[in-house]
C-alpha cells in the first residue's frame, strides 16, 4: 500500500521532515516499508497567474492568445489548450522557467505573435500523466506566488506491504493509529460536518444478512462533476489510484483514507429500493468496465427492483454509473462477507482495491462514518447538499472480550512490566480495558486478527518494541529430538548415502495419476481423499501412494537428459476413513532410473530388482529391524515376477521391485525402473539397545550345501530352513544351476 507522509500528519503529529525515522517506526510496528519515494517540485519559475482575456490568434486556428495577470503585470502566452476559459487560474512558467527534464522556457514568436511564458499542464510539471490539457487550478492558490509554494510539496510515499491479518492498516488511517500508538501521540479523529439525520427515500432490503450483515446508503443532492482539485488527485495519484472526476475521486479517496470500500451510484438512475441478493438463475449483468457477466448462484449483487446494479465487493454496474451529467448521488457503504468476495473475486477473475479489503475483512462499524465522509468530501468538492441515510443493520456487530491473566506476559515475553502499563500499551492501540486480578480487554470490530490472549500479548510486545528487549542469556534444559525424529534422520542419511537425492513432491495427485499405476479397482489405494477447491482438475485428490510423484518427478529429470536417477521421498499418505477421522501413515518410497556406467571392473548395467531388493535391505540393516521378509507377490504397479511384498515380524508393511514396463511408459519413462514403498511405523519404532555378546574364540565354519527343489521354488523358502538350524550366523545364495542330470 501507498501512502505519504504528509497524509499520515493529518492524523497524528509525526516528524515530515524526517521520513527515514518514521519508516523505521512502521517497521518496529511490524510493517515493511519496501521503498521510500521522495516527491518535490522538479521545476523553477513557476507561477499561479489568472487568464483575464482570450482572443483568437490573427494567423493560427489551433492555438489562442491569453492575457495572463501574474501579479503585478500582465504576460501573453499562445495556449493551444481550449479547456479553459477566461477567469481561469492557472500555473504560468514564466520566460527563465526549467521544467523537468532540464526544458527551459524562452519567449517564442509564433506565426507574428510573441509568448511571453507558458501556461502548463499537469504532465508538463510532472505532476500527473494528463497532457491534452493545462492545469485549472481553484480558487485557494494566491495569483503571483510561487506554484511550487503553495503544493503540499516535498513529500514522500511510503510503499507499506500490509500483512494479510490486518486488514485495518490498509488505509492512511490505520497506519496512522498505529504511529500514534508508538509515538504516544493524540490521534486526529474523523468526524464528518454532518447535520442531516433524515431517512432517505429508499428502501433496502437485505435478503442474504449472512452475506450483507450491513449495508448504509447516504445521498448527496445538487452535485456537479468536475475535475478534482489538484491536492486530491495528487494524493491519489501518490497513493497509485488514478483520478477521473470528483464524484469517483471522492469515494476513492475515503477508500485510501479508511480503508472501508465505498460506491456512488446515480440518483436518477437507481430506483426507490435497493435489494443486497443472490443472481436469479441464468442472471447478466454490464460492470463499470463494459464487460457483460454472468452471475453464478454464488454470487451476491446488489440490485434496484429491476436489475443488478453491482457485483458485492467487487465493481460497480453500467446501469448506474455516475458521469459528467449526473447532479445526484447515494453512496453505498456496506460490509460484505469475506470468503463471498474472495470466492466471487477468483470466480469471475475480477479484483479491485475495494474486493482486496474485503477479502481480508473491513470493520463491520465502521461502514456509516466511511458514507459521511465521502458526503461531506462531495459537497466540498462538487458543492450540493447531504441528504437522508437508510442504515440496515439488523444484528450488529459488538467487539469480542479476552481475558488476559497478567502472568501470561513475563512468561511469554521475559519482561516484568507492571499492570498499568500493559493497560495503557493496550488502551493506545484502540482496546478498551478493564482492570482487576486479570484485564478484560474489549477488541475493536476492525482486529479480526485478535482472537486469543497470545495476540494480545503480541500486541504488547510490537509496542513494547522487540529492540528494548533486555539481552538475557536462556536458561532451561535442552529437550533434545525424540527417538523417532533420530531414526527418521538416519534412514534420510542411508538413502543419501547409497546415492539417492530426497525430493519432496506435491501431496495432491490426480484419478489419471492411479489409473496410469494399474490399480485395481477394489485398490484400497483408489479410496481417496477429495479436495473440494483443487488448484488444479488433474490434482483433485489428496495422495493415497507416493510413487506418482516420483514417477513424475523421474520422467521430468529423464526428458532433461539425467540419465541415471535415484530419487526418494518421506511423507504422509491420505486414505480415506469414510465418517471417522482418516487415517495418515508415513511412507518412504524410493524409485531408480538408469544403471551403472561401464568402468574397467565390468561393463554398463541397467538397475534391477536386486538392486531394489538391496536397497531395502540396506535399509532394514541400517534401521536394525529384526525379522525381516520378502515375499514373491503380485503387486500393482510392480511387475508380477519382480515385485514382492515387504514383511516385518509376519505383518506386510510394504513393496519393492521393478514397475512394470507398461506403467513406467504412461509415465513416460524408458526402460526399467524400479522402487519401493514402506510404511514408516515399523521402521522408525524404537529397536530398544543393542544386545552383545562375547565373540566366539572358534573360527566360523563355513559350508556349501546344494539343495534339490521343484523349479520356481523361492529363495526365501530355501534360506528359512537353513536359518532354522542352530548355531546359523549367516547364509546366502551363490549359485542356482537349472536343467541337465543332478547327479
């Protein structure tokens, strides 16, 4: 957000001419100041002069001599500018003038005619972006004196990233308070000159409260259209807001200053009701923009008793735009619901200043004041008169209560501060105190950030200011990482150290995702979790199995020409637990791609199941888990010779293998690839101490035992007899002859 520093002093007595010190204030407050942007008069010679005379040029049709009064003397300047008219005050650079950009004014003979000066438009002062004509200025400029003098120059903006919990700093008021907070200062308060209390002529009617708790509707009569005067759209323009009339300026204005979003319809162009509904069915409507929309049944508008007039929070409708003729105004001031804003605002992919605000939540009370303000800015800017106000509020809004128990601070923030200055911290910030054995403290409508102690103690701390924290050094005993969190880490370091890199990949996948696998469709894998707002259709499911995204994230290295790929991940899993609480196992999965290059000890080999199967042994050995199996399975998406079930103590906790070839290619990966997937619970428990025993004073014994069995037969089935002998340290197999005479 943008804001000067000058607009910030209307409000509360900061130092203007130290702009650094006041940006480091709003930073200890806690909000960035990203830049700070000085604006001063980049021109000489400028003065305010009034046109007495305009006649026609004896030899040009497109310019007209003026007879300009600067005070003291009368110049004449050839304008080709025709927005104005004799009696016009005007700034005036005189002969010597520099404007920006080092353009020096000299007297000119123009077809016979000699200019004494220039009268110049805002883009020439660079003061605005508007060149087709020059500046009129009103009647509070002195003729004969400095322009530059009478601006409300130097200034400087201040470009403030507002957090998305404080919504009420998202105005030069707010940031205001929250200075006159720090500095200890009285802040200015806003209090419109308005003495006309009567009813309006209109009826509103509020059919969605839920969506529309408030809606405030206030008329100004008698209004002329015009140009702004030049402090306001200089502030406008400062603040990014770009100026069109003044009865548009005006409401953007209050927006700037308030913070609460405001709308002006056209009097006559609005009927005797105005209805704050959902779109009837197959509903259009033509915005301020010209686009024509189509309203969805989640949309709120508001409506006259003929048609929608403007889309809630968002933008206003072409049906009742006020223009250069309108003489009448309501000003519409409401408090919309948030999420119906933020959900309306994406649907239709149309976002403003006024939907930004809403989105984040506005103070609910503050909607009437934000309608008088910008009445009473109109009839000083567009004259006229207030008229009546229609307030719809059937439940309003009251402030929330905490209790904040006074021992909660010196333990939170290890700051011994007495009672009353907690209250005064408080009562600064705009909360209402009570003080007793703890302080009932009474949230303004406008912090709907401020739902706990622990935010109010925060509160406190951001006004205490984190710099005067006295320097202690921390006492207490280290808690250490748990049991869990330390195996989790050495399983992480034994992939890494067999040359795998972690990658961390989405936790939504798609139903193209699990068909692409092979699943079943009695999967239990299948019975997904669905989220009801995805990002994106093909992520609409919350992840049952971590292998699409290692598949994905393999064949994403395999087209950039990474050749050999070992990737793993650790997450959680989602799977669906129909009405109870569903059920979040952690998961490792490791998939490779590739082989082994060739080298002088053997030539190049492609990854298979046995490095698959080793993977996971080395894992079972770094991870000391005990009674440990595989088990020759069919298994999708494995292929079902090279995939086998994964057993700890008898219990099936997971699968290795090779994919099946059909599967890795609607991956889009080439060649063979293989992976696990296990569940964590076993792996991270707790083995308990290791248990020794005294070495034995014999060598081993070593033997080579040939063993004839049935064709097919598994290696588990062979290595669990010869393991069921005493005294068996280790055994493996180291060769298996198929075919011929055995004898």
């Amino acid at each position: 957000m943008r804001v000067t520093l000058r607009w910030l002093a209307d409000f509360v007595d900061i130092p203007t001419d130290d702009p650094k010190a006041v940006a480091d204030r709003l930073e200890s407050l806690g909000h960035e100041v990203e830049s700070i942007e000085p604006l001063g008069a980049h021109f000489t010679d400028v003065v305010v002069g009034r046109v007495t005379e305009i006649a026609a040029h004896p030899d040009a049709d497109k310019v007209r001599v003026c007879q300009v009064d600067v005070g003291g003397s009368t110049s004449e300047i050839i304008c080709g500018a025709w927005n104005f008219e004799a009696g016009a005050l005007v700034p005036v650079a005189v002969p010597g003038a520099v404007l920006p950009g080092g353009f020096e004014i000299t007297e000119r003979t123009i077809r016979g005619v000699t200019s004494h000066g220039m009268i110049c438009s805002g883009a020439d002062l660079g003061l605005s972006d508007e060149s087709e004509g020059i500046l009129v200025l009103d009647d509070s400029f002195e003729i004969g004196r400095s322009f530059a003098e009478q601006l409300p120059l130097p200034d400087a903006v201040f470009d403030v990233a507002i957090t998305p919990n404080r919504p009420d700093c998202m105005s030069v008021y707010g940031l205001a308070r929250e200075l006159a907070a720090s500095y200890d200062l009285p802040l200015r308060e806003v209090a419109p000159d308005i003495d006309t209390e009567t009813e309006a002529p209109l009826t509103v009617r509020l059919e969605d409260p839920e969506g529309c708790p408030r809606y405030v509707a206030r008329q100004v009569n008698g209004v002329t259209a015009a140009e702004s005067p030049l402090w306001l759209q200089m502030r406008l323009r400062a603040a990014g807001v770009r100026p069109i009339s003044n009865l548009v300026d005006a409401t953007n204005y209050v927006l700037m200053e308030l913070g609460h979003p405001t709308h002006a319809f056209d009097t006559d162009r609005l009927g005797d009701t105005i209805v704050v509904r959902r779109p009837t069915p197959e509903e259009r409507m033509t915005t301020l923009d010209g686009q024509e929309r189509a309203l969805a049944a989640s949309d709120l508008v508001i409506a006259d008793a003929q048609r929608s007039i403007a889309l809630a929070g968002l933008m206003g409708g072409a049906d009742t735009e006020v223009d250069d003729s309108t003489s009448a105004v309501t000003i519409e001031a409401a408090y919309f619901d948030a999420p119906t804003v933020l959900f309306m605002s994406k649907r239709i992919g149309l976002r403003s200043e006024a939907s930004a605000r809403f989105e984040r939540g506005v103070d609910p009370n503050l909607a009437r004041l934000a309608a008088d303000r910008v009445a009473e800015l109109l009839v000083s800017i567009a004259g006229g008169e207030v008229g009546g106000i229609v307030d719809a509020y059937p439940a309003p809004i009251e402030p929330r209560h905490i209790d904040l128990e006074l021992a909660e601070i010196p333990r939170v923030l290890g700051l011994d501060l007495e009672a009353a200055v907690i209250a005064d911290y408080l009562r600064r910030l705009g909360f209402a105190v009570e003080a007793g054995s703890s302080l009932d403290v009474g949230v303004p409508t406008r912090r709907p950030d401020v739902t706990r102690p622990i935010d109010l103690v925060e509160e406190i701390a951001r006004l205490h200011g984190y710099d005067e924290f006295p320097d202690r050094v921390a006492f207490g005993t280290g808690g250490g990482i748990g049991i869990e969190e330390r195996r989790s880490r050495r399983l992480r370091e034994t992939l890494v150290g067999a040359g795998f890199h972690e990658a961390m990949t989405f936790s939504f996948i798609g139903e193209d995702d699990l068909n692409r696998l092979g699943l079943p469709a009695d999967d239990v894998r299948r019975d997904g979790i669905a989220v009801v707002n995805p990002l994106h259709a093909e992520e609409g499911v919350m992840r049952t199995t971590l292998l699409p995204g290692l598949l994905k994230a393999a064949a994403y290295n395999a087209a950039r020409q990474v050749d050999d790929i070992a990737l793993f991940e650790t997450g959680k899993t989602f799977m669906s637990g129909g009405d109870v609480i569903p059920d979040q196992p952690d998961v490792v999965a490791f998939v490779t791609v590739g082989g082994e290059p060739a080298t002088w000890q053997g030539p190049a080999r492609s990854f298979d199941v046995f490095d698959a199967v080793g993977t996971w042994e080395l894992i079972a050995r770094s991870m000391r888990l005990d009674d440990v199996a595989i088990e020759q399975a069919d298994i999708p998406p494995f292929h079902p010779e090279r995939g086998a079930r994964i057993l700890h103590r008898g219990v099936t906790i997971g699968a290795v293998g090779e994919i099946h070839p059909a599967v890795a290619e609607r991956f889009g990966i080439q060649g063979r690839v293989t992976a696990a997937e296990v569940e964590l619970a076993s792996v991270l428990a707790d083995p308990g101490l290791w248990s020794f025993a005294a070495p034995s004073p014999f060598p081993p014994a070593v033997f080579d035992l040939a063993f004839e069995v049935p064709d097919g037969s598994s290696t588990k089935s062979v290595l669990d007899v010869v393991r069921a002998a005493d005294d068996v340290e280790d055994v493996h197999v180291f060769d298996v002859f198929r075919g011929g005479s055995i004898a």
